[in-house]
C-alpha cells in the first residue's frame, strides 16, 4: 500500500484514474476512511485522477500525538499534493472532510480549482457532546459509540433496507483508532470558520441531507449563504449522503466538478 510520511505523521493514499487528468481529492468523515468514495469512484476515475487518503488517526495512516486542528488536517492534504507533484487540484469532502475543504479554500486559494463541501459546517457545537464522545471512545473504544454513530448517519428506512451497506461502514468504524478518533473529535469541537468563510474563491457546490441530524440542512444553506457564488443541493438521506442517495450524489458532484474541465 502507498504511504507518505510528512514528518510525524504518515499517510496512506490510493491514486487512480484517469492518467495526466485534473487531480481531485477525496476526504472522508470522522470515523470512516478512503473506502466510504468506494460508490463515487468508477464515476469520478474516468474523469479525473482521483486521490484518495486516509486522515491522520484513520484507517491505515498512522496516529499522530493529539492535540491537533483542522488546519493540521488541511497542511497534510497539502504536503501531500506537493510530495505527489499537483500543484492545482479540486477537493471534495464529506463531514470533516468538508471542513478540511473550507480550509484549504481559505488558505491554498491558488491551488483550489472547485470545491465540494459536502454534509458538513463550520461549527459544530455544543463542545460537551464532542468531550463526552472522546471520553465514551477512550474508555470503551468504538464499539461504544457505533450504534449511535450510524443512527445518525443513515435513515432507518436505509438501515432496513441496505443493511450490508451499512455493516460496510459499520467495520470502517470499528476499525478506527480510538485514538485517532478522540483526536479528530477535538479538532471538530475546537473549530470555528464562519468568519473565515467569505474569503473562499473557488466554485463551490454544497451537498446536504434532508434528514441529516449531525449537519442539517440549515447548515449547508448557511455555508451556500456565506460563500460568495456557492451552490446549494440538498439529496434525500441523513449524513453519509454520497452512501445513502449515492447516484444523485455523484450525478450532481461530477456534473459540478467537470464544469471548465476538458473531456
């Protein structure tokens, strides 16, 4: 497997796709890992050369020493593309993939060509329901927060229906570091960007859930409102959007990303 280290920590990543074409990267959410693309890749990889990575803390790449914040997060997505030689990419993240997103629009603006932001916010508060979460996971591990996790991440009717899709995600989260999980956890509960938001440049699609309880859609209405020129489109699912509607998830996110780009 391809690892990357970029001094204290170690990143794995899969780069696929189209030869010589327009790099995207894709960032997943807390507690999953480069995997939970696997719906978006056959799409995607025609198109583009797609990166994938695993966050700091997560699947294979390795756990670094917390504390850390988003904008480690993001400085690791861009000494990565500077290792693998890509100047300008576009970005799509899902959760805390997708702050790591607002990120880099704010603070790599000349390397971010479109940007998907996908069941995500800027603020994701109260701070006593990430510590209680961080104390569940430290003293029970993943299995102790796994059954409220994918409540919230998936409808029931979807639950009911796919449930081998579900187990799928379910052993990305289980296999999650807890450590690494505690450590993203804070990086989510310490982060604030709606100042910050304003700044971004780039083309930006926003992706919502119309049934998602952790980012709901007033969050991404909020961000299609506070980014100049964004896009807004809300699919029917709860937070794990690109699993749960994944064909109009991906119709909307390579129509938008392949806007300007060659055939």
């Amino acid at each position: 497997m391809p690892f990357t280290d970029l001094g204290g920590v170690r990143l794995h990543h899969v780069l696929e796709g189209r030869a010589g074409g327009p790099v995207l990267v894709l960032s997943h959410s807390l507690g999953t890992d480069h995997r939970l693309w696997d719906p978006q890749l056959p799409a995607l990889a025609g198109r583009f050369r797609v990166l994938r990575y695993d966050l700091r803390g997560h699947g294979a790449s390795s756990v670094s020493p917390a504390p850390f914040d988003v904008a480690a997060l993001g400085r690791d997505v861009l000494s990565l593309l500077d290792r693998l030689g890509a100047a300008q990419f576009s970005f799509c993240g899902l959760s805390l993939g997708g702050m790591i997103g607002m990120w880099l629009g704010v603070n790599a603006p000349g390397r971010i060509r479109r940007l998907v932001l996908a069941n995500t916010s800027a603020r994701l508060a109260p701070p006593g329901g990430w510590d209680a979460r961080i104390a569940a996971v430290e003293k029970g591990g993943m299995i102790a927060v796994a059954g409220a996790v994918l409540e919230r991440w998936f409808t029931p009717g979807f639950r009911a229906e796919r449930p081998a899709e579900v187990e799928r995600i379910r052993a990305m989260l289980l296999a999650t570091p807890p450590a690494g999980y505690a450590g993203a956890c804070a990086a989510i509960r310490d982060m604030d960007q709606r100042s910050t938001l304003p700044a971004i440049r780039a083309p930006v699609l926003v992706v919502a859930g119309s049934a998602d309880p952790a980012t709901p859609p007033a969050d991404g209405r909020f961000l299609a409102q506070a980014i100049p020129g964004a896009r807004y489109v809300e699919l029917p699912a709860a937070h794990l959007s690109n699993v749960e509607a994944a064909e109009p998830f991906t119709r909307a996110v390579t129509r938008f990303l392949s806007e300007g780009e060659p055939t």
